[in-house]
C-alpha cells in the first residue's frame, strides 16, 4: 500500500495529483450520500451554550476540521461536527447534564486508512435537553463513567486519544437527535454562541489568539503546525538572505552580473 502524508498549515490547499487506472484488491471505497435533516429535532435554542469539551488549563486549542470539513465531515452523521487539537490522555469533559448513554472503548488501532473510519472508541451522553453528544477517538481503557450513570456539565467522562481515523490526537465532537441517534448531525454552539472554525484556536470563551512558539513546544499537540511554520520562517529568511547577497555595485550599468 502506498501512504501520503502531507504536512500544511490550516486554511491552505495543496494539489498532489490524480489517481488513475481500476482499483486494486486493497481499495477501500466509500459510498457517498446526500445529506439530508433529521426526521426531528429539538429547538436550535436547546443547542446553543453547550459546555467546553476540554479543560481549560490544557488549552488553548487548535480547531483542525470544522463543520463540513473535507476530510471526514461531508458525511451526513458528521457533518455538523468539530474536531480539536489535543494531546493524548486530555481529559474529556461533559458539554451538559445528562446520562452515560453508550461506552465503546475495545479498539486501539489509530492511523489514515479509510478502514479505520468504522473503528473508533466514543462516549455518548444523552443530554437532558433531548440531544446525544458523541465524544470520539478517546483512549482505550479510560472511561471514568458507566452506562446509566448521571453526569453533569464538566464532569470528566475519560481522556483524549488518537484511535481509530485519526491524523493526528485530537477530540472529534458531534451531536444527534435522540430520536434518530444514527441520522444526520445537528449544529450547535459552545458558550455565548461560538462555533469553531478550522485554523482558529478556542478556548472555553471563543476564539484567542495562537499561543506563542514557546508555549507550543510545551504540549505535543501542537507540534505539527509549529514544525511547519518553523519550516516556511526558515525559508523566507534565505529568500531574504540571497537577495540582499544580489547586490548591484555602482559602475554596473544595470542588473546583477554572476
């Protein structure tokens, strides 16, 4: 099998190329679908408000795929979700009131293959307000809850991972219905009313300035952007370097000469 793994700071675009010929034996194929609402669902003004998912001394945190993001969120079911840059073991807070709905915390595989999309370990919480908050790609073995226990807003659920479709460790959050927990995703909002946006970074009150370089080399989660950006300062200062190293002496009539 043949893997591409392309590091780009947030917000931009790269075209790698094409794929052609049949697939092979190995292809996973994935059959998309039209996105269609949910048969019901409550009040937008029951979504909005929600508690932050991740503490606030850990923070802040690097949105990496927002609503309809293109990697893993033009599917129905996840259209609507948020992921969050985050180290493993970040602890995973409730978004609000309500009851241990499902645990499932057996897999321990991680990585990019399309198969692992099926593959992840998650939490769900049946909010009292009548909405299911699925918390994905949490570590095996780390749930501090059970089934059918009461949990309120804040409260530890289990810690943060990297299992099943995951670049990298971050905190996939989406919400449904609960009375069609399987359907489309509905939208929402954290706090006074702030949706995360992919290349920003949030903390519990909204939207904050990136942390310094200093800062980032502190929490491995934020690695990848700082090693990028790094990479980029690196090369402005060459371009810089050489052009100053171009200049042209007075008796030379125009141009730089080698």
């Amino acid at each position: 099998a043949i893997t591409f793994v392309v590091v780009a700071d947030p917000m931009t675009a790269v075209r790698l190329g094409a794929i052609e010929g049949p697939p092979t034996s190995g292809f996973f194929a994935i059959e998309m679908e039209r996105l269609q609402a949910p048969a019901s669902a409550p009040s937008l003004q029951d979504l909005k408000g929600l508690g932050f998912p991740l503490p606030e001394e850990a923070g802040p945190y690097l949105c990496t795929q927002g609503v309809g993001g293109h990697l893993t969120h033009f599917f129905p079911e996840s259209y609507h979700a948020i992921d969050l840059r985050c180290a493993n073991h970040t602890p995973v807070l409730s978004m609000g009131d309500g009851i241990v709905k499902e645990i499932a915390e057996s897999h321990k595989c991680g990585g990019i293959h399309a198969a692992n999309l099926a593959k992840w370990n998650s939490i769900s919480v049946l909010l009292f307000s009548g909405v299911i908050v699925d918390y994905l790609h949490i570590m095996p073995g780390t749930a501090r809850v059970k089934v059918g226990d009461t949990v309120r807003r804040g409260q530890v659920l289990c810690e943060s991972g990297d299992i099943g479709f995951a670049p990298e460790p971050h905190l996939h959050v989406e919400i449904h219905s609960a009375a069609d927990p399987d359907g489309a995703s509905l939208p929402w909002s954290f706090g006074e009313g702030f949706v995360p946006v992919a290349g920003c970074w949030y903390s519990s009150t909204g939207e904050v300035p990136p942390p310094s370089e200093k800062s980032s080399k502190a929490r491995p989660g934020t690695m990848v952007l700082s090693k990028s950006r790094r990479r980029l300062q690196r090369l402005e200062r060459q371009k810089r370097s050489e052009r100053r190293s171009c200049q042209c002496t007075p008796d030379l009539p125009s141009g730089c000469q080698e």
